[in-house]
C-alpha cells in the first residue's frame, strides 16, 4: 500500500463533522487516512445510513465515482479531525501501467470484496444481537473510535437498543 | 455550459458552504453576536438572513422540481437577467453595499445557535434540489424571485443566484471575525496603555 499512498501529492485537513464529498458529486480520488476518522453514509429526505467507517490508516473512496466517472450518492464526512491524503485517478492509472502495481491493485480490489461480503450479510442478518456481535468480532476499533450514535446507525438499529446490547 | 459541469460546480460550493458552517458552529456566543455597531449584524444575523432565504426559495424550487414536465438538457444557458442576478450577488473587491428588504432583515432578532443548524440543515435539503434537478431541465422550469411573482428566473440561474447570495453572506461573516480581533486588539493595547 506504501506505493500507493507515496503517489500522492496533495494533503487536506478536515475538522470534526467537515465533508469531504457531498451526495451528487463525481469524485474520482482515492483517499488515504493519515490521522482521523471518517463516516460513509446515504442520505435521502428522511435519514441517513452509514454504510461504512475509515480509520486511520485506511484508503477509502466513492468508489462507484472511481469506476464509473459517475455522480456517487455517497458521503464523505470526518468525524474527527482528520489528515487525508490524495490519490487522483490519472495518477492510480499511470501506476498500474506496471504489472507487478496491477498484481498489487488486484489484491487490494479483492480484499475489499471480501469486506464488502462481510458487510452484506451484517446487514442481512437479522437478530440485532448477532448484528452487534459479528461487528465486535471483526472490528473491536470501531466501538472505540467511533460515537455510539453513529454505531448503532451503522448497525441499523436504535441508540436504545444498542446501548442495552452493549451493556450485557 | 454542460449542464452536469454546472451541477458539479454547484454542489461544490455548496460542499464549501457547510464546512465553513461547521466552522462557525464552533464559535463561542459572544463571537457569534458581536457587532461592529448597533446597525450592523451579528454572524448569527448574516446567517439567519440567509435561512430566511432559504425558507422562500428551497420550497419554491422543490415544488417547481415536482411538478415539471421538462426533460433535462445537455446544455445549460443563463438568461440575460438570471445571469445578471447571480453576477451582482457575489462580493466585488470593493465592497458593494446592497440594500435588504425588510422581511429578510432579521438585526436584533434573538437569535441562538440553533440558527447555525438550521442553515446546515438547509444545504443539506439544497443538495438534495440540486440531485433531484437533474430529473428536469435547468433552462425551462423557471423559479418566481422574492422579489415579484412576475419576475422568474431559469432553475439554473436560480441555483447559482441563491448560492452566490450565500456565499457573499459567508464572505461578511469573515469581515465580522476580522473586525471582531481587530477591536480585541486595539483593547488589549489600551489595557497595556493604562
């Protein structure tokens, strides 16, 4: 991932709740999180839903804008004070003109589905309980950097009912 | 213009908008209701002018959104006035006073911080408008100004006016900031004096 992140020639500070991305927006960068913690969600009229988390450390994207071109209904918010560090796609592609970078790519790609995989059946899986559970497992970092509140929206489940989960 | 680069454009600014907000919102209450003098407003004023604003317009363009039959374009062109509009909204190098009516001037309201939250709240909702524009034509739905029923303005140029609108407003907030540490120090070097 060094090799990734060294492509970067730009670097941003975000304070708490400052967006990097809003719904609508083409985006087409990759980020690198230096320092920080950042929420993903959607949002329509009515609520909004987490549909991941970046942590210190991580690369994170809109990654639908990074393949497409398109415009992403996705979020990008800090939750904390956060350094980021930019990717821009012409510079990922110039990069992956080499192979052994492709061999590199492929394996961070597939990496991600198998998170994405982990991430739909946590939503699919029905019992607030075992949602709670699966996401402690996996990830203990989350339930210390992150606000409850922002837990249980990820978790799609009340604030109540995942400050009762967590005391037992 | 591409309609979709105008879009783009729109909504970064608008990105802009509440990350400068987020940063008001930390400031304490003596910061957000200090004025230069009595006729003059407070942040908290500049922002509440602008939700009062928001009030008239974010509705308008929702309904007009809702209800339009026009297919959306490739290519957008301001309309003479539209364009004239959005233009006399952004700050000039030398400060171009501008009158306010009188239903938009909210000075010595009591005003608290909740009027921040409500202004971020209603970037959220002009996100949201400028998503949902794309469904119509930025050209052919046309948006009645506060100012006459009768004067209406081209979505796209509407979007831009009321956004140039705030920005000139953020922009005032600054000057308010600087004046507000200027003064600081101009006391702290009369304490020093005495």
């Amino acid at each position: 991932m060094k090799e990734i992140i060294a492509l970067s020639t730009k670097t941003i500070t975000l304070e708490r709740n400052e967006y990097l991305k809003v719904k609508g927006s083409i985006d087409c960068n990759v980020y690198y999180i230096e320092s920080g913690t950042l929420r993903i969600f959607i949002s329509d009229d009515y609520e909004e839903q987490i549909i991941r988390f970046g942590y210190k450390e991580n690369l994170i994207a809109a990654l639908d804008s990074f393949l497409t071109g398109k415009p992403s209904e996705l979020y990008i918010q800090a939750i904390k004070k956060s350094t980021i560090k930019v990717i821009m796609k012409p510079q990922i592609d110039a990069f992956l003109q080499v192979d052994a970078n492709r061999n590199l790519w492929i394996k961070i790609l597939e990496d991600l589905v198998l998170q994405q995989m982990e991430r739909e059946i946590d939503i699919l899986t029905n019992s607030p309980r075992e949602r709670y559970e699966r996401v402690f497992r996996r990830s203990p970092q989350l339930f210390q950097e992150v606000p409850n509140r922002h837990i249980a929206n990820y978790l799609r489940m009340s604030p109540e009912t995942f400050s009762r989960l967590k005391k037992c | 213009m591409q309609t979709e680069k105008l879009i783009q454009s729109l909504l970064e600014q608008v990105r802009q908008i509440i990350n400068q907000a987020e940063t008001i919102k930390n400031y304490d209450l003596r910061t957000l209701t200090w004025k230069e003098n009595e006729t003059s407003w407070n942040m908290l004023e500049c922002l509440e002018h602008l939700n009062l604003y928001g009030d008239f317009y974010l509705p308008q363009i929702e309904n007009k959104i809702k209800s339009s039959r026009f297919k959306p374009t490739p290519e957008f062109k301001s309309g003479y006035l539209g364009n004239y509009f959005a233009k006399s909204m952004l700050p000039k190098a030398k400060l171009n006073k501008m009158k306010t009516f009188k239903d938009k001037n909210p000075l010595n309201e009591k005003l608290d911080k909740t009027v921040i939250d409500r202004f971020i709240s209603q970037q959220i909702k002009l996100l949201e408008l400028l998503n949902q524009s794309r469904n119509v034509s930025l050209d052919k739905v046309r948006i009645p100004t506060s100012i006459s029923n009768l004067i209406k303005l081209k979505l796209g140029d509407t979007f831009q006016f009321f956004i140039n609108h705030i920005i000139r407003h953020l922009q005032q907030v600054d000057r308010i900031k600087a004046a507000m540490k200027k003064e600081g120090t101009r006391v702290a070097d009369l304490q020093h004096a005495l």
